[in-house]
C-alpha cells in the first residue's frame, strides 16, 4: 500500500463543545470574577445585640458562624477584599453582636451578611455564654429570610461539640432546603494528605453540607466560595431570586469601638 493510501482524509478543525474542559474553566472564571465584585460592593449595615434590634426587610441573609478564632473575620474581609470591613475583639468571645454588612449597588441592595459572635471561648463568663446561645439558636431557628449559612472551622481541631450542636439546630432548616456551607479555614497549614484527611471527615459531620478548603493568606477558595454563596442568591441569568429593596435600619447600638482589626478571628 502506497504512503497516499494510508493518509486520512483532511478533516475540519475540531470544535469546542461547551462541555469543553477549557471552555468550562473560562466560563467559571468569568462567573467567578462577577461573584467576587458583587462581594466587593460589601459595606457596613447595623449592629444588633439582640434579635428584636435587628432591621426586618425581604433581603436573602447569609450568616457567617465559628468558633472564636476560626479566622471569621478574616474570611469576611478577604472575600469582601476589604481589610478592616469585619472587626475581631481585642479579647477572642468578647464581640456579642450579630454585625450586618449590604452587598449590592449603593441604594440597590440585593443581599446581607450577618457575622455571628464567634463561640467556645473559655474566657467568657457562663452567663453570656447561654444568653449568646439562646440568641444565636433562635436567629439561626427563626429568622426568615435567611438562606444560607457558612460555618468555619479549623481544620487542625476539627468540628468540635459547641460545632455539632450548632449542626443540631440547622438541620431541620436544611432539610427544608437552607443552603450550608463549611470552609476549612487556614488550610495553608495542611499538608496534601492532612487537607484531604480534614475533607473526608468534615463531609461526614457536615451532614449533607458543601465542604471546602480555604486559605486566606493563600487565597484558596477564595473565588469558589464568593462563587457559591452568589449561586445562593441569583438565578442563572445574575438576577436577584428576592425582589431587591432597601433594607429599613433599626436604631441600633454601634458597637465598633469596642473592637480591634485583626488578621486572625
């Protein structure tokens, strides 16, 4: 057989489809880059020391929950890119309020934070620890706008006892459909093989939740988790899943004196 019998016949040039990897990869980026400048509209709201303190208005809420020193506020300010956005206390437990932060165009909110005190401080007197448990337990029970909440955790200790409970009380909200996410936090302290061990185990706590590991001095997932919680609020086509309004501000206490930027929560 001659060298010309053995040639293929020329073919068109292949054609990306849109399962393409590369494809995929330059859409996500694209969306990714749209989350994270929607978090970057993030601003201070109000500051509640008790539920009836809190504004009431129709905006998706995400609240940010942890343990005191789980680097929250550190999440907060990297997602948001914003350094001093989200205050940590001087005194790990000492923050007792539920901060609020509008995400959305100036007059055009579309979505709230709410920065849950951090918990399991050993320092803070037992009376403050269940009144702080009764509020966070009800807030996370009955506030009725909220969608999603992200807990962190660090991965060294693991979900702890004060961690499971908190599970205890979101899992009937998350049958019904609340959305739950959980960042392994300061996860530029793992080796490989530590990162995909904490992983496995917190799936298995997390009861149904989407884990994932994060690093804020590394930025890693940084872009996946603004991408997540975006998913949480808009539909496909980047609109708002609630009518957008302005949220009406209660007159509440600010408290932001009292506390210290940190770059460890």
């Amino acid at each position: 057989m001659s060298p010309t019998q053995n040639k293929k016949p020329n073919q068109p040039p292949k054609r990306h489809s849109p399962e393409d990897s590369k494809g995929r990869t330059a859409l996500e980026s694209k969306e990714e880059k749209e989350a994270m400048g929607w978090f970057h509209t993030a601003r201070f709201l109000t500051t509640a020391a008790q539920m009836h303190h809190l504004p009431a208005y129709d905006l998706p809420e995400i609240a940010f929950v942890g343990r005191s020193n789980a680097g929250k506020s550190t999440c907060i300010n990297v997602l948001t890119q914003q350094k001093k956005l989200a205050y940590a206390s001087k005194t790990p437990g000492r923050t007792q309020h539920i901060n609020l932060f509008a995400l959305g165009r100036q007059g055009q909110s579309d979505a709230v934070l709410a920065d849950l005190p951090g918990y399991g401080y050993a320092a803070v007197p037992k009376s403050d620890k269940i009144r702080w448990q009764q509020v966070m337990a009800n807030y996370l029970i009955s506030r009725p706008n909220l969608i999603g909440v992200v807990l962190l955790c660090d991965p060294r200790h693991g979900l702890t006892e004060l961690d499971d409970i908190l599970l205890d009380v979101l899992r009937p909200r998350v049958e019904e459909g609340l959305k739950f996410l959980v960042l392994l936090t300061k996860a530029d302290k793992l080796n490989k093989t530590e990162a995909t061990k904490a992983l496995s185990i917190a799936k298995l706590q997390s009861s149904g939740g989407v884990v994932r590991l994060f690093s804020a001095l590394k930025k890693q997932g940084v872009a996946e988790a603004s991408q997540i919680i975006w998913d949480w609020v808009h539909t496909q086509d980047g609109t708002i899943k609630v009518s957008p309004v302005q949220p009406e501000l209660g007159a509440v206490e600010d408290s932001s004196e009292e506390d210290e930027p940190s770059s460890e929560d």
